[in-house]
C-alpha cells in the first residue's frame, strides 16, 4: 500500500495552481508583434468592383493591337532591309557593267592606233574600212544603247552614230529604238559639222512610228529648232507650240515657249 508524501503533494498543487492562473490569450500590448486587439473596431471595405465588359475588353483589344502593330513594324522593316539590299545589289551590277561599257569603249576607241577614231579619217586613210565595222555584234540592245551612250558623253560623235544605226538595223522595234532615233537626231545636230537635214530625218522617225513614247516631247522640241536652223519658221512655230500646248508641265514645254519667246521671230 502507497504512502501519499505531504511535501510531493504540496508541490504538485502549486504547480496545478499556477497553470490555471496563467491567462490562454496573450494581449497584444504584451506581444512583441503588434496585432490588432480582438476587441478593436473594424470598418468593412466593400471590394471595388470592376466592368470587366468594358474595362477588360479595352485592355485586351489594346494590347492585340499592340501586337498587331509591332509585327507591322517587323514586316515593315524586314522589307526596308530586303529593298535596301536590291537597290545595294542593283547599283552593284550597274557599276560593274559601266565599267565594263567603259573599257569595251577604250578598247573601241584605241583598236585604230589613234586617240579619236572618225569614220572621215578611215576613209581618208584608205584603209576601206569605216566605222561600222568597229561595232561590236556581240553587244546586246541594252549594251549597245548605253556604249552609245557612252561614246556621246565622249563626243565619239561619228562613233555614236554607227553605233546607232546599227542598233536601229538589228533592232527595229527594240525597246531603245525611239531613244535611238532620238539621239541620232541629236548628235547628226551636235556634229563639228552638222548635218540638220538627217537630224530632222531621225527625229521625224520618233513622232510617226513612236508617238505614245515618252520620248515625243523632246524629239518634237528638238525638231522645232531644226526646222528653225533650216529657215523653216513656221514649221517651227508650228512644232513648237504644239509642244507647249500638249505637253504642259513637261521641262520640254517649257524650253519650247522659252525659245518661242526669245528665239523665233517669223516677222523679221
């Protein structure tokens, strides 16, 4: 039979005592962490509500066409950088075929042992050839227009002439023929010694068997002051003021009115 031990029950029910003294909330005055107290007042904040069929669909929509824009700009820029590259390779190519209309033109140029090569000084020199026989048949219509080109901007004048004719030959209805005829007209004028009568010639060609080429207006200007070299005033009258009436706001209107004006005069 257990003996209860006074001093061990003494202990026991003090420390029962001080357990159930101790409070099982601890304020928040005591807390280190401050907390709101349980018996602070709280006012309800009601949520604020939102038009999610107005506000939400504009957002959405702003930010697809957003979207949208930015991959235009993409696009768009892609393509500037597609053009650019052409337009770098295109002057590439055209450099590189001037230079070889360039040394085709010196080569042309210096075959005869002289720094200018005439169909006169051929003739003179017996050698029973002339200049036409220096035309390169291998040239296609592009390169045989732009190496007459080229023999213009180099007063080649005889030269451009074969040059010319023989385009005119091999390519009647070719796209360079009316621009052909054009500077036929042009350069027969030009010449140290002109010939007007072939220059009205070649000019002539551009208005009767080209007449929606964009070539027209000039070649009739041109024409205009030929006719006026030749005496032929009214004729030139007539031409020119044609120009001017069909053509307005082309620059070869306006040069004819100018020399018009200030040129020609039948009553004198």
């Amino acid at each position: 039979m257990k003996t209860k031990h006074p001093l061990l029950s003494g202990v026991l029910i003090s420390a029962i005592t001080a357990v159930m003294s101790t409070p099982l909330f601890v304020y928040g005055v005591d807390s280190p962490i401050v907390v709101e107290s349980r018996d602070a007042a709280v006012t309800y904040q009601p949520p604020i509500e939102v038009d999610e069929g107005a506000m939400g669909a504009s957002g959405i929509e702003a930010q697809y066409q957003l979207q949208l824009l930015q991959q235009e700009v993409m696009e768009l820029r892609g393509q500037v950088e597609e053009l650019q590259y052409q337009l770098d390779r295109q002057k590439s190519i055209q450099d590189d075929r001037y230079l070889e209309l360039d040394a085709r033109l010196q080569q042309l140029i210096q075959s005869q042992s002289a720094p200018v090569v005439t169909e006169r000084a051929l003739i003179d020199s017996g050698s029973g050839e002339t200049a036409e026989s220096l035309v390169d048949e291998s040239l296609g219509e592009q390169e045989l227009y732009e190496t007459t080109q080229l023999l213009i901007r180099n007063r080649q004048y005889d030269l451009a002439i074969s040059q010319m004719e023989s385009l005119i030959a091999r390519f009647p209805d070719g796209d360079y023929t009316a621009n052909a005829y054009y500077w036929l007209g042009q350069v027969y004028a030009a010449k140290a010694n002109p010939d007007f009568e072939k220059a009205r010639q070649a000019l002539a060609q551009v208005i009767s068997y080209f007449p929606e080429h964009g070539k027209v207006p000039d070649a009739a200007y041109a024409l205009g002051k030929v006719y006026h070299t030749l005496g032929d005033c009214e004729r030139a009258t007539e031409l020119l003021q044609q120009v001017v009436d069909q053509y307005p706001g082309k620059s070869a209107a306006k040069l004819a009115e100018t020399y018009l004006r200030e040129s020609v005069d039948c009553g004198s």
